[in-house]
C-alpha cells in the first residue's frame, strides 16, 4: 500500500510539475503490481519519455495482483479515451490486449512475447532474452555442457520449447526436455534427467519452476551437481548457478522509446515486440564451488550481482 | 499378527492397487496457467537452500522411518566404516567381536549373526553374500567410506520391495559419481595400531555425457595389544589355553584392499567392486589357540553390475539389472597347533526388471521382478595336517520374486503407500510380505506414517546345510523368519531450522532361527526356535542452520521380551542417547564435530549384564583451507572409557573389551 502511494505521489508531482499539463498527451498506466520491477519500469519509462520534450498526463490504476480488479481498471480506461496504454505485467496486458482494440497499447515485463502479439494494436517488451542469447551464456558460463535438460508443461512452454530445441541444435546443444502436467511429476522428472542433464535451464513455468517447486528442484542440483540456470536472480541467490537478468528500469525505457513512436503516429502492430536490450546477470560463487565450477574472472567481474 | 491377517493384509494392498482411487475432479486438474502470478516467479524472494537439509522430502514423505548420513557427515565425524556411520544413527547400534561387526536395530542385536536382518544396497545392488547373506560394514566392507554420497537408512521392514534380509530394515549406500570429483583425489591417513590408509580416486563427467569414477584403497592397521584375563595364567579361573601373560600380540591386525569403478554412458551404468580384508582373531574364538596370529579369516567379495534405466515414455521408465557376484571366506582356526580351514565359495548372478510409471497423475506404481541363480554355494572344512575332512557341501539354488508397489495421492496432504512381493526359493518355497503405510501431512510443517509390514528372512547356507561330524547337525528343513512391525511416526518442523520426530513401534518375530538341540543325535543344530516381541519409542531432535551449525540428539527406549522365558533378549541396550554436533570454528573451512554415544546395560549371552557406557569423539576437519586440501584429526573415544560388546557362547570372554582412546589424522588432496 505505501508502495502504491509513493508510485501514485511519484506520478502527480510529474503532472504537477510539468507546465501545460492539460494540453499533453494522455497515457493510462496499468500496472499489475507494486513488486520494485514495476516501479523501476515506470521509472524508467518516465525518465525516458520526459527526455524527448513529451509531457504527458498519466493516470495510474494498480491491479495490485488481483484479477478481479480488471473489470473495474478497463472500465476506467474506456472512459478515459486515452491516447496510449502502458501496460506492465501479464495481468494487465492480457486484461487490455483482450478488452481494449481502440487504443495503443505499449506493454512490458511479460513473460511471454506471445501476449505481445494478441492485436494490432499492441506492442512492447518482453521479460524473454533470445534463445540463442541464452544458450550461448550456457557456453559461456559452462563450456563443458552438451546436455540442457529442461522440464516445462506443455500448456504453458510447448512452442518456446520446440523452438528452444531447434535453436540448441544449431548451436550444437542438446536439449533434453521433459513434460510435467502437475508439481508431483517433478521430482520423478528431475530424477531422469539426472542421469543426461549437465546442466538445468530454468523456464518460466507455473507448474514447473513454481515457487513450491524451487527448494526441491535446487536441492536436486545441489545433490547432483547439476546447476541451475535460473530465471531471475532471486532463484540464484538461494541456490542456483545464475541467471541472466533483466534491466527492469531499461525495460521502461526500451518501453518509453516505443511509446514516443507510437504517440508520434507509429502503429504498435508495426513495431515488432522487443527483447531486453540490457543483459545482466548474477552469479552464486558458492554453488559454483561446491560443483567445482570454475567461472572465468571476467565473467565473475561483470556480474551485476555475486552470491 | 497371524498369517491370515497377513493374507487379508495382502487382499486390501492389492485391492488399494488394483482399483483407481476416486478422487475430486480438482485434485486431477493440473495447475491451470495463471497470469497473475507468471512474473512472481521472477521477483519473488526464495528461500536459500543452503541451510536445508539436502534430502528433506525424501525423509518425510517416505514409507519408513529414514535417516541419511551425507558424505559431509563422514568427513566432519570422521567416521572410517560404515559401522561408525550407524553407531551414530538413533535406534541402531553396533557390536563388534575384533573380527566383524554386527548390526544392532530396534533392540535387537544378536551377537554372530552377520548382519542377516540388515539389507546393505550399494546404488541398488544387494550386497548380503549368498552362503551367509552377510551385510558388511567393518574393514570387510566391499566400499570405501570415502566414496559414499549419502546413505540411507531406512527403518522398518522392507521385504515388500527388497525381499529377504530387509527384516530391520534397509541401509542404501548411494556412491559418489565422476561428477562428484572432476578430477584426481589422493587420500592418506593415520593412526593409532599402527594403522595406514591410502586411496586414489579419479572420477569426471566429459562432454559426451559419459561419467566415471574409479578408485582403489590400501588398509593396514597391526592392531591392538589385547589383554584378556580369561586367558592370563595367572588367573586361577583361566581358560586351559592361557598364556603370554593373557596378552594377544601381533593378532589383531587387519588388511584390506578395495577396488571401485562405475561408467555410465546413456541408459548404461556398469559398475564393478572387489574387496579382499584379511583380520586376525585375537580373542581366542571357537576355542582357537590363543595369541597364535595364525588365527585369521580372509573375506574375498566382488560383483559386476550392468544396468539399463530408460524412459519409455513421459511417465513411465524401465530399469533392467544384470548382476554377477563372488564370495569367498577362508578362515584358518588353529587347534593344538593344527590349522583347520572353514571355507565357503559363493558366485551368483541374476536379473531385475523394474517399471515405474504415473497413473492419473497421482498414482505412481512399481513393478518389478527379480531372478537369481546361485551357481555355486560351497563350503568346506578340513585340517590341513594332517588332512581330515569335516565337511564338504555343494549346492544350488534360485530365488524368483515379483512385486508390486502404488504410492498412491490423494490429495496434497494424503499418500497412501501399498506394496507386496512374493518370493519364492527353491529351498523352502514362497513367502508373501505386505508393506502398508499411511502418509497424513495435516500441516505443511507437519507428517504422521501409519506404517504396517512385514518381512522375513531366509535360512542361510551356513544355518541349512553346515555340519560337522560329532559336533553339529545340519537341518535342510529350516523356514525363513518372519517379523510384522505396526509403527507411527510423526515428524514436525519447528520453524525453518529444527526437525522433531518421534516414533512408536512394535514388532513380534516368529521362528526366529537359533541353536537347538537335534532329538535324534542330541547334538547342535540350528532349528526355528524362538518368538521375540518388542515395542519401542524413538526421539529425534534435528538442527541444521545457515551459518553451518548443525546438530542431532536422539533418544532411543526399547523393551524385547523372548516369548519362551519372558526375559529381555540379550544385547538389547533398554535405552540410547546420541548426540552428533557440528560446528563451524572458521566459516566453510573448519569444522568441530563432537559424538556422544550413551548405550544402557546389555544382557550377555553367559549371563549378567554388559555394564552401561558413554563414549565421546571428536573430529576437527577442516576444507580448503589450504587450496583443494581437506585435513581432519580424530579422537574416537576421547575419555578413554572402558567398555565391551557382548558376543556369542563362542567366546569364553563375556565380553570383548572394545579401544580404548584413539586418532586418525587424515589428509585428502584433490586435483
């Protein structure tokens, strides 16, 4: 709640403060939550924005992580007649991108650049690095792994997936993927792979890599000496090798870029959906020497984050 | 429990696995894809695991009571054997005679008996011997503790699964894999006794996947200076064989030398072991001439093992087994100088085909078979001079075995465990062993096991067929043991750090084998004699925290009581307390392990009591404080306290004085 309320007094004293407020472009803000990575996004959206002499009027409506505040935050948008939707998290994205067809929307911190393509009308950036991009830190961090397994549930990852194995293949890298429909089959799953894996990339799943999933699958790594690639550095804090990690300030920026074009007359449905631009990542020195890992100096240096 | 009830036990398992269970349609759905939470998987906090205990679900959604013992544990205790490892595990205990030792669980610890009611797995293979179906644990242990990762000690009985000998319970070694080094590792170490130790090891996982380790140990201790007062002529009361002052010099040495290899390519796993120990009997046992180093027995064990594990769909995997396994014991008795030889040869080999697969999501079933031949099961005993045969008997067998085993999900807080398995062996014939247990988790810190089984165990070779003309009787007819065990156990996670558990059991045995008297011959003879009752409670008391501190206390009471005299059997200690702490002195690179083992009072085979003891170890073990360097220093038994383990009417000693205050300096390099 006080978070929400410095966002909010964050974004009047930007109306307030800026001369000829009334006559600027309106954007409606939908923000999912009030977690820091929104809060860094909207800054970083801000920032860039005011950097090109845009002044815009901003009205912010917090989901606060519940969905059955949608109906009511749509309902607001509509009447608003915005100029442009930011739009942050997959809450709000998919509550706008299936509602709203009228109005631009630029989105950012979703997980998956699907929900970027729902219309003509939206555009933005995904929390999702490139495949390649990931799969060559996998080269870079553990040069000696061949074997990716994975585990996912198809009704979620089965086309990223799918792609994730071609692109492995190109870079001469195995992709051992294994399906799970439920969070039992994980530990049976984890178990297989145990035996082919030298290495686990974590994707986003909410039934693979659940926040309940997360002891027993870095527990399996630990037991096994097999590492984790993981999703976001909170998971490389408790236990994983490391994770590529996302400029979340950046984001609203790349986010604010794509917003200025559209409100000079650009088409969201002719700006294609964008990966981060920033790459940073984090790195669990005590997991790497536990499974005698030897990580290059560089490497270590350059790591936003070192556990 | 009588056999029916086993059999009505059998019916409802097979009923529980045969029907589906009936479940809501929420439990079958699988966790729909929700938006609103797809990116807390990114910015939410996780708790670290580095603090967590490493095999936590394993332990509490088991179908037993189970404990683990990680190769951490054995650096920073210093255990050497596997039978330190079990001296420090709450409801077992270990005796030992300066020849092997015997594994004691639940109160029921019967000097002699070579570990028949123990089941001792390496990576799943079966290790117990076909002549004896010996589970060793000493210097005679086919395995370095030094390349173990972990082992299970799973309580209770697991015939169900695992057949005969699973009777206490099941201890599963699980070894160190190439992965584990990355490279070299040299080991040395010393000790008290003059005793030495030397291993190299080297293991990797390359490129391609495949994964080795391969190792070799050298063991050699001369041994203590004993002094038995049975035999010091200067006791009016000594043995007829005194002498040397009671003393036993330069007899109880011990060598051994271990091998160990494991490759791993795709679904392959080839794994090899070998072990020859050779241990001097200082004691005079079997009415040996004493302080006469000639005294010795020499254990020769070896097996291949070939495994095939492989997906045959998203849920559902294959494991075949193809084993070969050797055995030989040569134990060289001196009678009045004349040496005779007890030996015994044993190969065997067989198969396993086992399937695992899910059901519905929520059911996951085992399938399995096993086969094994035993081609040669041999044993001999004859003076050497002059030569004279007393015996020299030759056999094969076969034991075939099916089970079943559905763990079954009812919802996030109710598993129902069912498994049952059938044997058959071409000596005796078949025995069904049900298992049923009960897993509540009413709260997610909380658990509570039902459990419900039983097991038996075979009449060995050596129990069937050993006889020597005038002095025993063999007896073909012997049926296996049978135990049924009812057991509740409930474990409780107190905050994030500490584990409590307590338990409560029960268990009758029936036909318990021990000597008896042949009626036609009126000599020994090994006969289904005796019925054994027990209940018991166990305490446990489990910490581990982030910053490395970690400690376990357990208290163990038990009540056996022989169903013929009334009496509590012998070496079954009413009560023991363990300790085991862990500290760290530097963080991450030394640490202080301290022992405290408490054992009660144990009735002795000759009569009267082997008086109760505590005994205190000590370990400072310290990791990379010098680069890729671990060194450890031990004091087993620190206050040098007096005690001794009961052992068999073998013995003219009632009990074997056990050491006194010893070390262990250790280094290992790894490169």
């Amino acid at each position: 709640m006080r978070n929400a309320i410095v966002l909010t007094l964050m974004l009047l004293a930007l109306v307030v403060l800026c001369p000829g407020a009334a006559h600027a472009e309106r954007i409606a803000l939908l923000i999912s939550s009030d977690d820091a990575p929104y809060k860094e996004a909207v800054a970083g959206f801000n920032e860039y924005v005011g950097k090109q002499g845009l002044q815009p009027s901003y009205e912010l409506i917090n989901l606060g992580g519940d969905a059955s505040k949608t109906g009511e935050a749509i309902q607001k948008i509509k009447l608003g007649r915005f100029d442009l939707i930011f739009a942050l998290g997959s809450l709000a994205t998919d509550a706008v991108a299936r509602e709203i067809s009228d109005t631009p929307i630029v989105a950012g911190l979703v997980l998956r650049p699907e929900s970027l393509k729902k219309g003509g009308n939206i555009t933005g950036v995904s929390l999702e690095f490139p495949l390649d991009l990931q799969f060559s830190w996998i080269q870079k961090v553990i040069p000696q792994a061949r074997t990716i397994g994975v585990i996912y549930s198809p009704e979620e990852n089965k086309k990223k997936i799918e792609a994730a194995i071609k692109a492995a293949q190109k870079m001469g890298l195995k992709l051992e993927a294994q399906e799970v429909r439920t969070s039992q089959e994980v530990p049976d799953v984890l178990e297989r792979l145990s035996k082919r894996a030298q290495v686990l990339w974590g994707v986003p799943d909410t039934v693979a890599l659940s926040m309940q999933m997360a002891k027993p699958i870095l527990l399996f790594s630990l037991q096994n000496s097999i590492p984790v690639v993981a999703p976001s550095s909170m998971w490389v804090k408790a236990g994983a090798l490391y994770s590529l990690d996302c400029d979340y300030k950046d984001v609203g920026a790349q986010c604010g870029e794509m917003a200025v074009k559209v409100l000079k007359g650009a088409s969201p449905g002719a700006l294609p959906p964008e990966s981060p631009r920033t790459v940073n990542y984090s790195l669990n020195m005590n997991t790497a020497r536990m499974m005698k890992l030897a990580i290059p100096d560089d490497l270590v240096r350059g790591a936003k984050q070192t556990f | 429990m009588n056999i029916s009830t086993v059999n009505k036990v059998c019916f409802i398992i097979l009923a529980v696995i045969i029907l589906p269970p009936v479940s809501s349609a929420q439990d079958q759905a699988p966790v729909m894809f929700a938006a609103v939470s797809e990116e807390s998987l990114l910015f939410q906090e996780i708790p670290s695991v580095y603090g967590a205990s490493k095999f936590e679900q394993k332990v509490t959604q088991a179908p037993s009571s189970v404990s683990i013992v990680t190769s951490q544990d054995i650096k920073k205790n210093g255990y050497r054997t596997l039978a330190d490892i079990l001296r420090s595990v709450s409801s077992f205990y270990v005796t030992y005679d300066r020849n092997y030792n015997y594994i004691g669980v639940r109160g029921f610890g019967r000097p002699g008996d070579y570990n028949t009611r123990v089941l001792l797995l390496i990576d799943g293979h079966r290790t117990n011997d076909n002549i004896y179906n010996q589970a060793a644990i000493g210097t005679e242990a086919i395995l370095d503790v030094d390349l173990i990762d972990r082992v299970e000690i799973i309580r209770g009985p697991g015939s169900s699964l695992y057949g005969s000998n699973a009777f206490f319970g099941v201890i599963n070694v699980i070894t160190r894999r190439g992965r584990d080094l990355k490279g070299t590792e040299v080991s040395g170490e010393a000790g008290s006794f003059n005793t030495y130790k030397g291993r190299l090891t080297y293991g990797n996982r390359y490129q391609n996947g495949a994964e080795a380790i391969a190792s070799g140990t050298a063991y050699d201790s001369k041994g203590d200076r004993l002094y038995y007062p049975e035999f010091d002529p200067a006791n009016p009361a000594a043995d007829p064989r005194a002498t040397n002052g009671g003393y036993s010099d330069n007899s109880d040495y011990d060598r051994s030398q271990n091998l160990f290899s494991t490759v791993a390519f795709g679904d392959f796993t080839l794994q090899g072991a070998y072990v020859s120990r050779t241990k001097g009997i200082p004691t005079g046992a079997f009415g040996t001439d004493f302080n006469d180093a000639r005294n010795k027995t020499v254990d020769t064990r070896s097996y291949a093992d070939l495994k095939y594990e492989h997906g045959l769909s998203a849920k559902t995997d294959l494991t075949v087994r193809l084993f070969y396994d050797y055995y030989q014991y040569t134990g060289d008795y001196l009678y009045s100088g004349v040496i005779n030889k007890d030996v015994s040869y044993g190969t065997w080999a067989g198969t396993e085909v086992k399937l695992i697969t899910r059901l519905q999501d929520m059911q996951r079933l085992i399938v399995g078979a096993e086969y094994q031949g035993s081609f040669r099961e041999n044993q001999q005993n004859y003076n050497v001079d002059p030569y004279a045969s007393g015996l020299d008997d030759v056999r094969r067998s076969r034991i075939m075995a099916a089970y079943l085993q559905d763990e079954i999900t009812f919802s996030k807080s109710l598993i129902l465990n069912a498994g049952v398995r059938y044997d058959n062996y071409s000596t005796f014939g078949g025995t069904t062993n049900p298992r049923l247990a009960l897993i509540a988790m009413p709260t997610e810190k909380s658990t509570v096991k039902v459990l419900y089984g039983s097991a038996f165990r075979a009449p060995n070779d050596y129990e069937l067929y050993y006889q020597v003309p005038g002095l025993s009787v063999a007896n073909p007819e012997l049926k296996p043991e049978k135990i049924t065990t009812t057991e509740v156990v409930f474990d409780q996670y107190l905050g994030d750090h500490l584990r409590a558990s307590v338990l409560g059991y029960y268990y009758k045995i029936k036909d318990l084998i021990n000597y008896g008297t042949d009626p036609v011959t009126g000599l020994p003879q090994f006969q289904n004699l005796e019925e054994v009752t027990a209940k018991g409670s166990q305490a446990e008391l489990e910490g581990k925290w982030a910053n490395g501190i970690e400690a376990r206390i357990s208290y163990t009471v038990q009540r056996t009581k022989d169903q013929l005299t009334g009496d509590p059997i012998t070496n079954s200690p009413a009560q023991m307390v363990k300790l085991v702490l862990n500290v760290p002195v530097m963080k991450d690179k030394i640490f202080l392990g301290v022992e405290e083992q408490y054992m009660d009072r144990r009735k002795i085979d000759a009569g009267g009591y082997a008086p109760a003891f505590a005994i205190t170890n000590l370990t400072l073990f310290s990791q990379n404080l010098v680069q890729r360097l671990d060194a450890s220093v031990s004091v087993y038994n620190l206050f040098n306290k007096e005690y001794g383990d009961p052992v068999t009417l073998d013995f003219v000693q009632p009990t074997i004085r056990q050491d006194g205050r010893s070390y262990r300096f250790k280094l290992t390099y790894a490169f």
